[in-house]
C-alpha cells in the first residue's frame, strides 16, 4: 500500500507540474496568437482562438495520460503500452470501463490515477471557462 501511495503521489506531483506549465505556455501561446491575428475583433475569430485553447488543453491531458501509461508500464502492471494507454485513459478520464484492470498489488494507484484526472479536468474546465470569458465568443456582460 505504501508503495502505491509513494508512487502514486510522484506521479501526481509530476502530472500537476506538466499542467501548470502547461496552462501557463498555453496562456501566453495564445494571448500572442490572438494579438498577432487580431482574433479579438470578430466573434468567428474568437472561435477559433477557442479551438487553439481546446486543442492545447487536450495535449496536455495527453501527456499526462502517457506519464501514468508509462508508469504502468515500467510497474509491470501491465503487458503492453496500448493496454497499458487504453486503461490510463478510461481511468485518467474517470469512465473505467473495467474491462481491463490492474492485478490486485496496484488497484490503489489506479484510483490515484482516477482522482488526480478528475481534478485536472476540473482545472481545465475551469481554464476553459475563464479563456471563454477573456479572449473566447462569449463575453461577461453580453453573454452571462
């Protein structure tokens, strides 16, 4: 039990780090996308800096995603790297289809895994709503 809680605990430390860069290059990626293309002058434009925030919120659930897959997989907690992604994702994304699981020595890292995707996604949701306010289509006073 120890051991998952160490490993388990590392490896949220290190996917949190990811996204806090992460948001922090993505910030700064799009307010110079958005003031180089001028996007903040039409609604359609808007979108589309919103699809550029969409997509980079998306890569760094990837990544995030892999960290835990690879993890696993080092662990020996599972036979190959596409099961090994297969089951990070639908545990990472909170779904857990149960179709594949993990032997009984790992189960707790798994739910780590579970609860730390479930806050970054939240994070994200969070992130998302705010850029949606600030450089998105929707606009505080207009929209809400």
């Amino acid at each position: 039990m120890l051991l998952n809680l160490t490993i388990g605990t590392l490896v949220i430390a290190l996917t949190v780090l990811v996204h806090t860069l992460g948001l922090v290059a993505l910030s700064r990626a799009m307010a110079a996308v958005i003031r180089g293309l001028k996007l903040g002058r039409h609604a359609l434009a808007r979108s589309f800096s919103m699809l550029g925030t969409v997509l980079g919120l998306f890569a760094l659930h990837t990544i995030e995603i892999w960290l835990w897959a690879f993890a696993y997989l080092l662990l020996g907690a599972h036979q190959s790297f596409e099961e090994a992604l297969y089951f990070s994702t639908s545990t990472f994304s909170t779904v857990g289809y149960g179709d594949v699981v993990l032997q009984q020595e790992w189960r707790l890292l798994g739910a780590l895994e579970g609860i730390g995707g479930f806050i970054l996604i939240g994070w994200s949701t969070a992130y998302l709503v705010a850029a949606s306010t600030r450089h998105g289509p929707f606009r505080i006073g207009v929209h809400f």
